[in-house]
C-alpha cells in the first residue's frame, strides 16, 4: 500500500509504503534502491519504507520494475 502522510510529521510531507507478505530483507533493500534512485532520505521499519517528500509517482514506477503490485496512493 502506497500512501502519503503529514499528520504527526511537524508539516512534512513523507511518502511511506507498506510492503504485505514481503520479509524485512527484501524491505531493507528495496527501500535502499528507492532512496538512492528517488535522491531521498528515508527510513526502514519492518516491512514499512518510508520515503521523505511526495514520491508516489517515482516509488509505483520504480516497484513496478522491481516487480511489486503496488496499491493506493
């Protein structure tokens, strides 16, 4: 799932995706591959990634070429 949020993030905007049935493995290296590609900081929690700014558009491209059905967003 694929979504953005501000709420409790002092106004900034961050990109954050859930990854279902994936391990924290796969997590931690896709969330390195969108970081260095989108040109963000972000974190890993778990399956979470959380990306800083709105990068919706970049994160569903670069999934769908890593081959993950991304939803949402």
């Amino acid at each position: 799932m694929l979504r953005i949020e501000k709420k409790g993030r002092g106004g900034k905007t961050v990109t954050v995706i859930e990854l279902r049935g994936a391990d924290e493995k796969r997590a931690r290296e896709l969330g390195k591959m969108l970081k260095r590609s989108c040109g963000a900081g972000g974190t890993t929690k778990g399956a979470v990634i959380e990306l800083q700014g709105d990068r919706r558009h970049d994160a569903r491209e670069l999934l769908a070429g890593e081959g993950v059905n991304v939803r949402g967003g």
